[in-house]
C-alpha cells in the first residue's frame, strides 16, 4: 500500500515543482472524503493540481467551474429543461454538471452568489440536490476549492467554508533551481496518464474509506489532541480559532486514512502534524497554529504517560537526603553552656585593650538585626563592646576604648560540606532502598520510550508530513532518552556516595 502511494504521488507530481506534499495531502483527503480548499495567488497550479489529482481515480464524471460574481446557477447544476418547463415542470438538466459529478474543482469559489453558494452546502451536506420537486442522489466523492482570498468571518459563508477540512496554501516557487526547471520545462499537462494499475479504483475506494474506519487512535494521539483544544479554549497566544466537532471528527478520521495509506493499523503522533494544515481558519492564524501544534505534540511525544520529571524530582530530593546523611549541610558552630544559655566563641582584636580576647555571643542573636552584649567566661557582660550579627553568622563588634569596629566569626566546628562524624547507619540503608527502587523505575520507563522509539520512529517520516516536521519529533524523542539515560548514570553516583 505504502509503495503503491508513493508511486502515485510521484507520477502525479512531475513537472509539479514544490507541490509533492499539497498533491499528496490532496490525495489523502480524496481518499478520506474530505473536501480541501486551496489558496493562492492566480498562476500557482491550483487547477492543475486538481486534475493531477483526479487521474488517480476512476472517475466517472469530471466537473470544473471558474466561478464569478456573474455565475448563474445554469452553469453550476445544469440549464432549465425546456420540455418539461412546457409540461409546468421546473427541472434542470444536470447531466455534465455538478449534480452528476463524482469529482469536482470550483475554483473562485467565494466569488460565486449566495443562491449558488447555498445550494452548494445543501449538496456537499447532504449528497443531494433539490431538482425541481424531485431529491436527486449527488454522487460527489470529492470536492476541491480554490480562491485567492479567504472568506471572512459572519459573511454567511462560515457554514460551507467549514466542509473544507483541508486547507492548504500553494505558494509560488521559491527556490531558485525548481524556478529555472520550470522556465525550461513544456507545460504540465493537465490530462496525465497515470499508470492503470495504480489508480485507485471505485471498488477500492468504498472498500478503503470502510477499512479506514478500524484504525486505532491510541491514547497519546488523543492527548494531543486534548491538549491542542485546550490551548484553544484558553486561546493561547492569543489564537481565537473555533473548530467544530464536525470538523474534529472529520480530521480524525483523515489522520486515520494517512495511517491506512502508510501501512499502519494506528495514527501516531507524528501524523498529528497533518493538523496543521486542518485547524486555520485565516492566514493569520497559520503562524500561531503551527507553533501550539509543534508545541502540543512535543510536550506529549512519546512520553506523556511516563514519570520521568517526577522521577527527576525524587532523585534530586533523594540526593539531598544523602547529602544531609553523609555531610553537613550547614556550619556547626562549636557552642559553650554558660548559666544555662548556649553561647558561640568568638575571639576579638580590637584594640589594645581586647587583644586576644575571648568573648562569648548569645547563640539565638545569630542571623538577627538586635544589639547585644558579648560575655566573659563566667557569664558577665562586656559592656564595653557592642554586638549585632546584622541578620548574618558573623558578628560586628563596636566600641573598646576607641570606637573601633571588628567583624568577628564564631568558631565553626564542622564547616559546610565536611563529613559528618557520625552517620545513621538505618537511614543510610533506607536511602539505598528507595534509591535501587527510582533506578528500576527509570530503566522501565527508558525501555518502553526505547521500544515505542524503536517500533514507530521509522514510520515517523510519511509523504503527508514535511520532513522537518517528522524530524523535528524524532529529534525530541531522542532527547528525552538521553534525558533518562543521564538521570540512570546520576543514579550511579549516588550509589557510590551511599557506599563511600
């Protein structure tokens, strides 16, 4: 199926420069049976692209209109029957015309009159088409508009614009050599001959869209999803874009069909880049639906239902619980007993007078803005010095027979970082406990990211999704393993430092 794809698409896009990916999207909503809409400027191929489209089908009846504001409804849905206005019938003929079309390209679409417009959401909605007092069946599979505008907002037009679930930009040629090729190329010609085999054949076609139906949408793939419309109901970024449920199901049912023609008997997550070209509805959207699109399938990725930044956050909170087991976290200040109250030592230079002199500062002044006197040994109070720890663990001293001023610092008996004399053997073995128990969990989650990874990243690259795309969530996967694979070897530090 995959091969038979890609070689239609190939024959379909000769000559086509820079349209591969609008042609294959095209296709694949042909197959859906969604309609796609088209918008360019006049001269980028639109049309063409239609009929290249077409000939991959067996299409029984071919209809394409330019439509403008003079359009009447007889070139759309057929002339009036004379013969049957003489017998007081008001029947039109529409064979050849839209009604009886199985494949349609109504270009300038939005330049066409409300009277054809409305008639057409009746026939693309309900496959029928009101002929005279009869209901006549509409055989249209597929539907491509094209304009070069967009409709805007509450100009009745909301409802039909909304059938497009497709909708694709056609830029000119951009690149300088595809430009030079077509300056020396014949023109493209509109009738191709596809090879016989490869077309898709009606029987197919019915046989495909019912099988389409079993593919699965797995979990991730609807937390995507979940996550794209809640970016959109809180309009983030300030993107004020409403889809439809209609419209939801519709998508959801192409990305299946993109799977189906991959091979594949489930959506992934990098077929969700398909969105981007479903969920704008102004081109000024386009910009900021792509970004929350990148934005919501990466935060999701492969990954969304593992631990992995709970589990960082237990290894750092395991870490610093070993850290306080084996060493001091903060200065241990030596602390003296005097008259029941704990003192620090502290010895002062300040002048002559206190030259080595040993005072003792109330332990619960430190980290305090309060002035206070420092004491002797035997508990009585130098009066002569002034002491204020100044919100801090060192101490200022103001005062002696001159007014000078000292900073002095108590006496740490064990400085921050050293080892601890004395360790909780029980806690220690707790540690490692809990420690062995966060290892397993990270090589668990790494095996299966490594099994999804290894499993879906050669069917991550698809002729529907840009390459940068594919490659972009490739790349993202790739990180988060080495992400678990970097938490695993920290794991092993800490496991000599609970041995050490």
């Amino acid at each position: 199926m995959k091969a038979r794809i890609h070689t239609l698409i190939s024959q379909m896009s000769q000559q086509m420069y820079e349209r591969e990916q609008v042609i294959a999207q095209t296709l694949l909503a042909a197959v859906a049976g969604s309609h796609t809409f088209l918008y360019g400027l006049p001269g980028t191929a639109k049309s063409l692209i239609s009929r290249r489209v077409a000939a991959a089908f067996e299409v029984d009846a071919y209809f394409e209109y330019l439509m403008n504001r003079f359009s009447t409804p007889e070139e759309i849905f057929g002339p009036v029957s004379i013969k049957a206005l003489k017998e007081d019938h008001y029947i039109r003929k529409t064979e050849h015309y839209l009604p009886c079309a199985d494949f349609a390209f109504l270009d300038e679409i939005w330049k066409a009159s409300p009277a054809i417009l409305n008639t057409l959401l009746t026939l693309v909605n309900e496959k029928v088409f009101k002929n005279g007092e009869q209901l006549q069946q509409v055989p249209l599979s597929v539907l491509i508009g094209a304009s070069n505008e967009i409709p805007e907002p509450n100009q009745g037009l909301d409802a039909l614009y909304d059938r497009f679930i497709l909708r694709l930009v056609v830029e000119p040629i951009q690149q300088a050599g595809n430009f030079h090729q077509l300056l020396q190329a014949k023109p493209g010609s509109a009738h191709l001959q596809m090879d016989e085999p490869l077309k898709i054949t009606q029987a197919e076609l019915a046989e495909w869209r019912e099988q389409i139906h079993e593919i699965e949408l797995p979990a991730l793939v609807f937390q995507v999803i979940d996550l794209i419309r809640q970016y959109l109901q809180q309009h983030v970024d300030g993107l004020s874009v409403y889809i439809s449920d209609r419209r939801w199901q519709r998508v959801a049912y192409l990305l299946k069909a993109a799977a189906f023609l991959n091979g594949r008997s489930q959506v992934l997550v990098s077929d969700l880049y398909l969105l981007k070209s479903c969920l704008w509805n102004q081109l000024e959207d386009i910009p900021e639906m792509h970004k929350l699109i990148d934005q919501a399938i990466l935060e999701i990725g492969l990954h969304a239902d593992l631990q992995l930044e709970s589990l960082i956050q237990r290894k750092d909170e395991l870490e610093q619980q070993m850290l306080n087991a084996f060493y001091y976290t903060d200065d241990v200040y030596e602390s003296y007993l005097i008259q029941d109250k704990e003192y620090l030592r502290a010895v002062t230079h300040l002048d002559h007078h206190y030259q080595d002199k040993v005072l003792y500062l109330l332990l619960n002044k430190m980290d305090s803005k309060q002035d206070f006197f420092a004491v002797d040994a035997s508990g009585e109070e130098i009066r002569g010095i002034v002491c204020n720890f100044n919100g801090g663990r060192v101490c200022t001293l103001k005062g002696g027979y001159y007014g000078l001023e000292e900073v002095v610092t108590p006496y740490i008996k064990y400085p921050k970082g050293s080892a601890r004399r004395v360790i909780d053997e029980n806690l220690v073995q707790q540690l490692r406990g809990e420690l062995a128990q966060l290892q397993n969990a990270l090589s668990e989650d790494l095996a299966l990211l490594q099994q999804r990874f290894d499993a879906q990243s050669a069917h991550f690259a698809s002729v529907f999704v840009a390459a940068a795309d594919s490659a972009q969530l490739q790349q993202h996967v790739q990180q988060q393993l080495q992400r678990y694979q970097l938490q695993l070897q920290d794991c092993a530090r800490l496991e000599q430092l609970c041995q050490g």
